[in-house]
C-alpha cells in the first residue's frame, strides 16, 4: 500500500482478483452492486485494466476504485477478448 493525498491506495497485480461498484444508474432493481473483475494488465501509474466473465473493459480503473477479493471466481479464469463497458450507453 502507498499514500496517496493522505489516504492509502492498495496497489494491485496482474491475476489479482478485485471488484469494482457498478453506478446505481447502471444497474437495475435487483442487479448486483458490485462486478468481481481480474487485473489484467498495470497501465501506468495506479492505473489497470480489467476483464470479467463478459469481456475485457473499455476503460482502466485506479486503485482507490477497486477493491481486492478473496474468493474464487470460475468464471474469470477465461475472460473472452471482447471490450465490453460498464455503463449503458
């Protein structure tokens, strides 16, 4: 973990696996809070790029976005190379 602007940032690394909140507006009445995501690639400073069990996503995310998770996700173990995004259009 490093400091960043007087709070830590929990750096992460590839096949880490994490989860990412999905924006209320994006979500429906009963979808989930939350997407369990593996880090797939660091791309720059505090920066990384993610896959889900429906693609890779169109945008990286930093560390103080993701949170780390301690569980087993089968389905992340084959992420399909397609970009898919988070939010609706």
């Amino acid at each position: 973990m490093e400091k960043r602007g007087g709070r830590r940032v929990q750096a992460f690394n590839i096949n880490d696996v994490v989860r990412i909140k999905i924006p209320d507006v994006d979500r429906g009445q009963l979808g989930r809070k939350f997407l369990p995501c593996r880090v797939l690639e660091v791309v720059g400073e505090n920066q990384y790029r993610l896959g889900c069990a429906m693609g890779i996503l169109d945008v990286c995310y930093q560390a103080a976005d993701l949170e780390i998770v301690v569980a087993d996700f089968p389905e992340l173990e084959d992420i399909p190379r397609t970009t898919v995004s988070l939010t609706k259009p």
